[in-house]
C-alpha cells in the first residue's frame, strides 16, 4: 500500500511511520510532505498512490487549500489534535478522522476502514454488496462513524450512533432523528452517511430515508410489489423502498 504522509513536525511523521508499519509490514511511505505548497507540487506530478495521512495546520496554512488548488487522487485520513474541523475534514477525501495523540487501535480501524471501501469500490468486486463484506467486523467497534455533532442554539449537542433512530432529508437539509424522536440538523448528505455508517446497522431505503435496523418495526407489502417501512418513531409516515433497493434490502435484514 502506497502511502503519503502530510505532516509539518518531524516527530510526528516519524511516529506515524512506526505505528503504519507496525500495523501493517506492506506499508510503503512514498514522500513526507510538510507544506500545502509542497504539497500540491507533489499531487501535481500525479504519482500513483492508495492513501493519504494529512495534518490539518501545516507550516503555511491549513491542508483544506491543498483541495482547493490541486486534484487529491486518493482517500485521505487526517491526522490532527483539532477536533474542531471534522465536519470540513469530511466534505472532502477524508475517510476517518483521528485526534492525536495517535493510538495503534484507532489506526488499525482506520486503515480496516480504508481496505473495506476499497473493495466496495473495487470494479472486479462491484457485485458485492457492503452488507456482506462488513459481516467481517462487530457493529460499534469499526472504524465507523460513532456519533454526530448538531448546533442547538449556541450550544452543539452530540448524539451517539445507538441514540439515533434513522436521518431524512429534505430540502437538502439532512435531520437525524433519534430514538426519543428528537431532530437535529447535521451537516452532512445521505450519500456521506452511507459511508460513515456501518451498512449492516443502516441502510439507505430511497432518496429521503436512511433507517437503523432497531428503528423498524413492520415491513409490509405495497402497492405493485413495493415495500412499506414502518418506523418506530415516525409510524405516520409513508416509507417506501425503492424499487431499485428492494432485493438488497429484504437481503440486508436477513443477514
């Protein structure tokens, strides 16, 4: 695994170098870059390469300008002592997001993270369905998204993945709903959490819907061989699945 390391003190790179290769012997570190100028120099010679670890205070400004200036060719972790940036960290390449200091534990569960999306993505294994590759992993305990920040009022309010019952969208705003049935307003799209989210927990019904298996309480048969989900917390609410979605799902809840 070809990988690239982001990072403006010295000691830190070297400590990220340790921990990769002790976690995995495959592991080569094809460049140490320290600045988003040296940086985006780099990317721009457009060498092949699988992952990216990346600092987000760099020695001339933050590494979200490398985006901004250059194509990043791969997934990207970010490694930084700043959880405030995690929403922005997501908007663009990043696949996890891990606060230093660095423990082997959450390194190890970030790069397991990377090589189940990489054969999700694989073309030779796009007949896979994700349900089935993360049967490989216990729920709660991936490299999976754990829990989501909201802004209520002045305040922001963290739910955790077990509070919540499902997210819907409208208006292309995203709500999380949770188990009490309390809303909150995340920035992030459906599309982002199906890939934050452990898929054999979640699964994504239609272009509105994304329910928690513990919030389904019926599925019924609809009209024209459809489906009907009825959800615990919002039982008045007609869900349907979509017609395209309907084979993995009956699959999902059988696994």
């Amino acid at each position: 695994m070809n990988i690239v390391i982001i990072e403006d003190e010295p000691l830190a790179r070297q400590e990220l170098k340790r921990r990769l290769t002790r976690c995995d012997k495959k592991v080569d570190i094809l460049a140490f870059l320290e600045s988003v100028g040296k940086s985006v120099g780099w990317f721009k010679e457009k060498k092949p390469v699988d992952l990216i670890f990346m600092d987000i205070q760099l020695s001339d400004g933050l590494s979200f300008e490398i985006f901004e200036r250059v194509r990043v060719p791969a997934p990207v972790i970010f490694t930084t002592a700043y959880d405030e940036y995690a929403i922005q960290a997501f908007k663009v390449n990043s696949i996890d997001y891990l606060l230093k200091p660095i423990n082997d534990k959450d390194l190890k569960s970030a790069l397991q993270k990377y090589a189940v999306l990489k054969e999700q993505f694989n073309e030779k294994a796009i007949t896979f369905k994700k349900h089935q590759i993360a049967h490989l992993y216990d729920p709660y305990r991936t490299g999976y998204k754990k829990r989501f920040i909201s802004k209520v009022g002045d305040d922001f309010k963290y739910i955790n993945v077990e509070a919540i019952a499902y997210f819907y969208a409208e208006h292309k705003v995203v709500t999380l709903v949770s188990n009490d049935k309390k809303e909150f307003v995340i920035d992030y799209t459906l599309e982002n959490l199906e890939k934050l989210l452990d898929p054999t927990i979640f699964f994504r019904l239609n272009r509105k819907y994304l329910v928690k298996i513990d919030a389904i309480k019926k599925v019924s048969k609809y009209f024209r061989g459809r489906l009907k989900v009825t959800v615990r917390q919002a039982e008045e609410d007609e869900i349907l699945v979509s017609r395209d979605k309907k084979e993995d799902f009956k699959s999902w809840l059988d696994s």
